[in-house]
C-alpha cells in the first residue's frame, strides 16, 4: 500500500483532503466512515460502475462499519442532463433523506459531476466526497469543485462549485478500465502538462498507449502530478476568472467537436484534437515555436491522435459551434494559447483571447 495526501486550504475553500494511494480501499472507506459520523449516506454511482466496483466498496464500508445505500443512474455521458438530477433528487426525497445526508460520488467523471450537482442542491446543499473510478476523473475532473450537467444548449452549462469534503483515489480501480478510457483521461493530463509543466511530459512518454494500465505506479506518478497542479490553479483562481482558465487549453474546439458529434467522441478525445487545433493557432499567432509545435503533434499522434483522422466536420460547422461555448466574451470565443510547452501565453493579465475566425480556419484546415 502506498499512499499520498495533498492538503487544500485556501482562504476561498473550505479545506480538504485528496488521498491518493495503490491498495488504499479500506482505507478510504474508513476515511468515509469518519466524515460519515451521525449522517446516511447516499452512495451516487453509474450502471458499469456499479457492476465493476459496487459490490466491493459496499463491503469495504461495512467492514469500517457504515451502512450505506446505491443510488444509480445509467452509464454514458448522455445521462449527464436534468432528468438524471431530478430522478436521483426525487429519489433521495422519497426515501426522507435529510439535511445529515453525506453524499459520496463513486464513479468517473459523470458521475462526479452529477453526483456534487445533486450535493450542490439538495436540500439546499449538503456535503459529498467524490472517489473518482477514472483517470479523467483523477487527472482532473474531480479536483476544483466544479460539478454541472449538459442542456441541449452545450456541455456543462447549468452547475455550481461545490467542494467535496474529501477527494479519494484508489489507482488499482484503474486497472479494470478499458485502455481507450485510460488514454481518454491521459489526454487531461497531457493538456496539463502542455500548460504548466513540461517535465512531467517524460511520465506519459513511459506508458505504452497499447497497455496504458500495466504501469499503475507510473500511472499514480501522473496522478500525482497533475492533481498538484490543478489544486494549485485552483487555490489562487476557485471561480475561473483568470489564472483558471488555462485548464481550457483545446477547449473551445474541443468541446465544439464535442457538441457536433452529439456526444458520441468522447471528451477527452475531443480535447486531445482541440489541442492539435489551439496548438497551430498558437503557432500561426508567433507564440508558439514551430518545433514545440510539432513535439506537441508527435507527443499527441504518439497517443493515437493524428491530424489526418481528425473528425470529418468542416471548419466553418467547428467554427460556428464554438459561439455556444461557456467561454464566449462580448461574442467572440476566447482561446487559451501556448508561448512553449508548460507555459501559457498571457497578455495584460489575460489568460484566454479572442482569436479571429480566419485564423482559426486556417489552423483548420492546416490539419
Ligand atoms: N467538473 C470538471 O471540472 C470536469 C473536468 C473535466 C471533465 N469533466 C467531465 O467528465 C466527464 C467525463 O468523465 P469520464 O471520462 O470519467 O467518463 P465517465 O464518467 O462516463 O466514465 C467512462 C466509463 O467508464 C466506466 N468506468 C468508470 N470507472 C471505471 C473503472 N474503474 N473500471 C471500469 N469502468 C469504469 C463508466 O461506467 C463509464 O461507462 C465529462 O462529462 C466531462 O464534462 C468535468
């Protein structure tokens, strides 16, 4: 058993706890059982999940003495969405859960992100521990307190911040996850990297994309790394309004690409070519050297992401989806841009720009 504990405290969040760990579940359910004093708990989960780890986390809760009950929704990003909330939320009001509810979200990033939604609005809000079940969930989704759903107007436009009490990762439930899910969130990671910390690069070159989950210390190593990354943004930015918005690197095409394939590309994968994308933009602007450039492209088809596969959309559709976007300003959808790997371009303390369409055509089109 090894294990890690990155404090937070900020003067802007209540403090808590990330516990990162190999072979820590016991433990975890122990620390659950401690936050859990005098409160039901309400374990929120999603149909493969429950399959996979459900049984086997109830067992590790009642081993530390809590008795708790599975509330479960249908796997797939497709039930991130009101219905899911109010079906859950009814749910818990039915059977009379009170104000001493303790929430805790096991599952990947869906299921954080709808579970602290029902946390953030339940009876006016009570507490949640989130134990992330994916990388994308480790890497990034579960740190930083943002919890939301997707309306048919783009991804993640209705929610809230709303911390957990403690974040809780177990690295072997890695080691059930498919290798396309695995790469999914490493794509997170590397955008992380991308960002803030070029070094960190040398751990994603060591995976092989074939088996990405046979190195679960190499795997806890990239964890590790990012997490203290984005609780760092995090701390001195909670709600986005500069430092923050570098987490949106491929983003903005991203999440377009995301909408236009109704879901169906999973996100990860949509910001892996969001990246390719922002990366030319960055280059064709002259912040971005032409070599990064293509370390950036060499590091990414590495991973299986090549411009000649990019998504069969054309520039003007892409375009014209990222008007939708949550980080449309005064009209014009802003872009976070790199002047070299592990640093981001900022200008008059700005962290996200308005990029011209044309430009973003030919960054298009350059693929
Ligand atoms: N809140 C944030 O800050 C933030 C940041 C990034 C992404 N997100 C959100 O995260 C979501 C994507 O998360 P995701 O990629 O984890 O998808 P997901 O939660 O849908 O999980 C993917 C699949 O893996 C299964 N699964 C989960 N854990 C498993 C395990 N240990 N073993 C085997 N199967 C397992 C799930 O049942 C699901 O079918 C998107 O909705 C995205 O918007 C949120």
């Amino acid at each position: 058993m090894s294990r890690s504990i990155i404090d937070i405290t900020s003067p802007d969040v209540r403090s808590y706890s990330i516990l990162i760990g190999t072979g820590i579940g016991q433990k975890i359910a122990e620390t659950i059982s401690q936050e859990a004093a005098g409160m039901r708990v309400a374990v929120i989960t999603d149909s493969g999940v429950r399959a996979i780890l459900g049984e086997q986390f109830l067992r590790a809760l009642k081993t530390a003495g809590l008795s708790a009950e599975i509330f479960e929704f249908r796997a797939g990003e497709e039930s991130k969405n009101q219905d899911t909330i109010t079906a859950l939320q009814h749910a818990l009001l039915e059977k009379r859960y009170g104000r001493d509810t303790l929430i805790v979200a096991l599952g990947g990033g869906v299921v954080g992100d709808v579970a602290g939604f029902v946390a953030a609005t339940y009876l006016r809000g009570v507490p949640w521990i989130n134990v992330p079940t994916t990388l994308l969930a480790m890497v990034d989704s579960a740190i930083g307190g943002k919890v939301g759903i997707d309306t048919p107007y783009g991804k993640n436009t209705i929610g809230a911040f709303w911390m957990p009490r403690a974040v809780l990762m177990e690295i072997e439930y890695l080691s059930q996850l498919p290798a396309k899910e695995i790469l999914n969130g490493l794509f997170e990671a590397v955008k992380t990297f991308f960002t803030s910390d070029k070094d960190s690069l040398a751990l994603v070159e060591r995976l092989d994309p074939a088996h990405p989950a046979e190195d679960l210390a190499n795997l806890a190593q990239i964890v590790e790394a990012s997490v203290r990354i984005k609780e760092g943004i995090t701390k001195r930015d909670l709600r986005e309004e500069s430092e923050r918005k570098i987490i949106n690197f491929g983003h903005t095409i991203g999440h377009a690409i995301e909408l236009l394939s109704r879901y169906k590309l999973p996100h990860g994968y949509s910001i892996a070519w969001g990246m390719l994308v922002e990366a030319k933009i960055s280059e064709l602007l002259g912040h971005l050297s032409e070599g990064d450039s293509r370390l950036i492209f060499a590091t990414l088809s590495r991973l299986g992401i090549q411009s000649a596969d990019f998504p069969s959309f054309n520039p003007e559709e892409i375009i014209e989806a990222t008007k939708g976007d949550k980080k449309v300003r005064g009209g014009k959808p802003h872009y976070v841009l790199l002047e070299r790997i592990g640093s981001v371009y900022v200008k008059d303390g700005l962290y996200a720009h308005p990029v011209d369409d044309e430009v973003v055509k030919r960054a298009l089109q350059s693929l």
